[in-house]
C-alpha cells in the first residue's frame, strides 16, 4: 500500500528536509537541510520580516529532486534555475513576497559579485563553482537592471544569508522551529481558510 501523500504544504515541507534535505549540499561542509535551516536562523537572528525569514529557509528548495528540479544538472555543470523553479513550486501556496526573494537570490549572487568589491572572495568553493553555471558576475547593465527589480534589495538580504549559511558547528533550530511563521504567511486558500 502506498503512503498518502501529505495535503497540509507544511507536511510537504517538512518532509522534504527530513528527506532530500539530509543530503550533501554540493560539497559543503552541510547538508541541505542545515543549509537552508541555518539561512533561516541568521534571517531570524538578523530580524528580518517574517517574509524574508520564510525566503531564506525556503530559497534552495529548487535544488530537491523529485519534488521540485533536482540537483543532477546542477551538478553536471547546467544550470537547473532552481531559483526559478522553486519559486514557481512554492506560489502555490506563498505570495510574492516569500517566492520573489527566491526567484532572486541567484541574481542577487551575481549582482553582488559585480557591484560588490570582496564579494566575490566570500564565497564558498561550491558557490564560486555554481556561479560560473549560472552565468558568472553580471554586466554593468544587467546589475543596472537588476536594480529597479522591486524584490532587488530583498534578494540581497536572502543572498547574504545564504552564504553564511554554511557552518557546520552552528547550532540551528529544526523545521518546526519556523512553522508557526510559515502557517502566518500561507495563502488563505493553501491554509485551510476561507478566501
């Protein structure tokens, strides 16, 4: 007999850190799931808006196989865009001011490569690595245009974290830690709730 599959999005979620989540996340000294939990927390620590808090624990949600893109191409040298396809993966049940963030942070990380003297040399061997895939550093036009996207300065935020979020000694709450914020930010219709 096969499982029924969860309706609740938080289940879904959660299942997906508790599964692909506890896999290697491209080299890193963490697992995805830490990775992703770990962005959260700084965003958390940070006090960020509850909206960019669920974007930094959500960001890399594009990289689970199955569910979303898969990390296979990602690894093979081809960009996956799972920044895009998470974010289209998560408006199901999220506004665009948890999926934009998203959509974003992979821009937001050749954007800062461009604008940003020493950015660059932040980077992880893994993050310098998928940086290449996905275009390298942005021209001056593309980071002029990136600029006057209304999610910009979101992105930042949600990149910076992101590349912070790779310490293996830091100690970082669970999923369930930030699902009473995920349940305040779904969609009503995704919630349970009368629209």
């Amino acid at each position: 007999m096969n499982p029924v599959a969860p309706t609740d999005p938080l289940d879904t979620l959660a299942g997906l850190f508790e599964g692909e989540g506890s896999a290697e996340y491209f080299g890193e000294a963490v697992t995805q799931a830490e990775h992703m939990l770990q962005a959260g927390a700084l965003a958390e620590a940070a006090g960020a808006p509850a909206h960019l808090v669920a974007a930094a624990l959500l960001h890399d949600v594009g990289h689970f196989q199955g569910a979303v893109t898969g990390r296979d191409l990602m690894e093979n040298g081809t960009d996956n865009r799972h920044s895009h396809t998470g974010a289209d993966w998560l408006d199901q049940w999220f506004g665009p001011e948890v999926t934009e963030p998203v959509r974003l942070h992979v821009a937001a990380k050749r954007y800062l490569c461009a604008v940003e003297p020493g950015y660059f040399a932040l980077l992880s061997e893994a993050s310098v690595h998928t940086l290449a895939v996905q275009g390298g550093p942005m021209t001056d036009e593309q980071a002029r245009a990136f600029e006057t996207h209304p999610g910009a300065a979101d992105a930042v935020a949600v990149r910076r974290w992101d590349e912070q979020a790779k310490d293996p000694e830091l100690p970082t709450p669970g999923f369930e830690h930030f699902r009473p914020l995920l349940a305040d930010l779904l969609r009503p219709e995704a919630a349970g709730r009368p629209v």
